[in-house]
C-alpha cells in the first residue's frame, strides 16, 4: 500500500491562471489573390500587387531582412475550356509576402494602415493580420 499513491503524482497551482505575455516575434502574413480569363494578366497583376505591398513595408519602416517574398503561383482552372460560353475566369493566382521581425508593436501599427492598399485594387485573401508569434505561422 506504500507504493499505491507513488503512481498518482500531480502539481496544483493556485492563484493566477491567466497571465498577459508581450510577444517578441511577429508573423505577418500578406496573402493576395487576382483572377482573369488571361494568365499574362494574371501574372502582370500578381507582379504589381506583389510590388506595391513591398514597396508600402519598406516606406512604414520595415528592413528588407524582415521581408519574404514568396513566388507566385498561377492556376488554370480545370473544366474551364468545357464552359468557355460562360462568363468566368480561367486563371486564378495568388502571392504572399511576410514580415518576420521582433518588432511587434511595429506590425500591430502597420497592419492597421493597409487601406492604401486595398485602394490601389490589391485584393486580400483574408483580413490580412499579423500573427501573434513566431510559432503561429500560416
């Protein structure tokens, strides 16, 4: 019977459970998207997008170390060519461009000024949000 309570080993902690923690990383994901019936339109599009968001990071301050470009992907939509009488959009494409940076309070701020962007015709995939850590990425 000595040995019967050994197995049952638990911590209990009382007092405060929830505790705000400043986080000392930052992942922001800028995820856009264009669709048309032609792919040089597509890309055209994606490229100036792509630039624009660059382009806007560095004027709010961000270093080019803190920037990734990821490469564009175009798809051709299957099926398409069977519906060409519809009215649609053959090729849909996407682009993303992250910021990593310790500076948190730095993207929190910047991520609440992107009307510009969405004025210039860049269109999101979702509300782009920085997320809250490092270890949250997308």
């Amino acid at each position: 019977m000595e040995g019967f309570r050994a197995v049952d080993r638990a911590v209990t902690v009382n007092g405060l459970t929830n505790l705000d923690v400043k986080n000392d990383f930052a992942v922001w994901t800028l995820a856009f998207r264009r669709g048309s019936d032609k792919f040089a339109e597509v890309r055209r599009s994606l490229n100036l997008d792509r630039d624009r968001i660059v382009v806007f990071l560095r004027e709010k301050g961000f270093r080019a170390d803190e920037i990734e470009v990821h490469p564009l992907q175009v798809e051709d939509l299957p099926g398409h060519e069977a519906s060409s009488q519809q009215a649609g959009q053959r090729f849909n494409g996407q682009g993303r461009v992250l910021v990593k940076t310790a500076r948190v309070d730095a993207v929190a701020r910047v991520a609440g000024q992107i009307d510009p962007l969405i004025a210039a015709g860049i269109q999101f995939e979702s509300e782009p949000r920085p997320a809250p850590a490092a270890a949250s990425t997308r």
